[in-house]
C-alpha cells in the first residue's frame, strides 16, 4: 500500500516550463551561445543542471550562470500556474491521510513564491530544495521521515526523478506534463506512466492493494 508521496515540483506540480526555457535562452544569450526551440531544450536538458550547462556554456563559470538564471527568472516565473489535476490530487492525497513531500531542484523562494500562487502551500510535510542530485538527497528524505521504501511512490516528470526513485527504492510514477518526452521517459524505467495526477488518483483510487503491479503491465499512453 502507498502511504508516502514524493514529488517533484516543475513539470509535475507547476507548469514551469515555458518560463525556465525562456531564462535558460536569456542565459545563453549573455554567453554568447545560440538559442534553443522548446523541441530542443525539452530534447537537451536534463538533472543534474550542471552537466547541461557544462555541455552547452563550459566556458562561464556556474555561479555566473546561476546568477543570470535567477535574476531573470524573477520576472520569468510570474506566469507560472498549477498544472491541471494537481490541486485536486493533492487534496484526494491529504484526505487519505498520505504523508507528502517535495523533493526538487528550484530554489526555496522560486518554490514559496510559486506554491502560493498555486494554492499549494501547506500541503507538505517537508520540502527538500535546491537538490542538485536527487539520487543522493532521496536516501536522506527517507531516512530523516523513517518512510518505508515499499510504502513510498516518487512522482516526477524526468528520467532523473526516476533514477532518484531506483536509487532509494521506492516505486515511480513519471507523468506526461513536464519536461521529458515519453520516449525518454520510458527510458528510465519507471513503474507507471500517466497522463497527468488526475490519472494517477484513478489508480489510487481503487481498492486492489496490488494496482503498481497491475499498472507496471499495461502499455504506457500512446
């Protein structure tokens, strides 16, 4: 039975994505180095962010980078919304009593600034932010909050929050509305694809305990 939630924020919670290409462009722009399309940065980027920039802008110092980022992201990130179905999962989860967390790598005021303009402030328990590596920080999350692998489900929309999941053991849920493509997706290994939340609450929604296993054999979305 899954009593554990671990989210991911951008592109699982919060529709970011539009905002972050455009500042990553602005970032690019002030290096010197070409733009990309949408196709192409959903098709590039990738966590840990650093080993994106190292491929594309190695020769600007990280902080440099950051410091571009995160000051343009300032008037980038306005538009940012909650993704749909995401508050209504999040209110099916607290009222059956799953315990959630969030484990991302925006940084903490991107993240307060965001949740409340979602809605979404006081729905976690804990919020583990700007993680450079996900796959290191999970055995940390589990640990801290005594979450029992086989209990906990990590839901995110990148081949590395699926590779965080693997790496603590927990089960993994990759949705369709963020930054990976389900070819990538696919990839990574994760025990269930889905649309959005609004597809994932149906499947938590049923009374077969054994539903993860139900899932792990049906085709993913076309």
């Amino acid at each position: 039975m899954i009593r554990n939630l671990i989210f991911d924020w951008s592109g699982t919670l919060v529709d970011d994505l539009p905002a972050v290409w455009r500042t990553t462009n602005h970032v690019f722009r002030n290096a010197g180095v070409p733009e990309l399309t949408l196709d192409e940065f959903r098709a590039e980027f990738a966590l840990p962010f650093r080993e994106f920039y190292e491929r594309f802008v190695a020769h600007v110092p990280l902080p440099q980078l950051e410091a571009w980022f995160h000051t343009r992201f300032e008037q980038d990130q306005e538009p940012v919304e909650a993704l749909p179905h995401a508050g209504s999962f999040l209110a099916f989860a607290r009222q059956r009593g799953l315990r959630m967390f969030v484990l991302s790598t925006v940084r903490r005021d991107h993240f307060e600034r965001q949740a409340r303009q979602a809605g979404f402030a006081g729905f976690f328990e804990a919020a583990y932010l700007g993680v450079m590596d996900k796959r290191r920080e999970i055995h940390e999350v589990l640990s801290r909050h005594r979450l029992s692998p086989e209990e906990t489900l990590f839901i995110g929309d990148m081949q590395h929050d699926i590779e965080a999941a693997h790496e603590g053991g927990v089960r993994a849920c990759a949705v369709l509305t963020g930054y990976n493509r389900l070819d990538q997706l696919r990839l990574s290994g994760p025990d269930l694809i889905v649309q959005h939340l609004g597809e994932l609450q149906s499947f938590l929604e049923r009374d077969d305990q054994n539903w993860l296993a139900d899932a792990s054999q049906m085709p993913p979305p076309p």
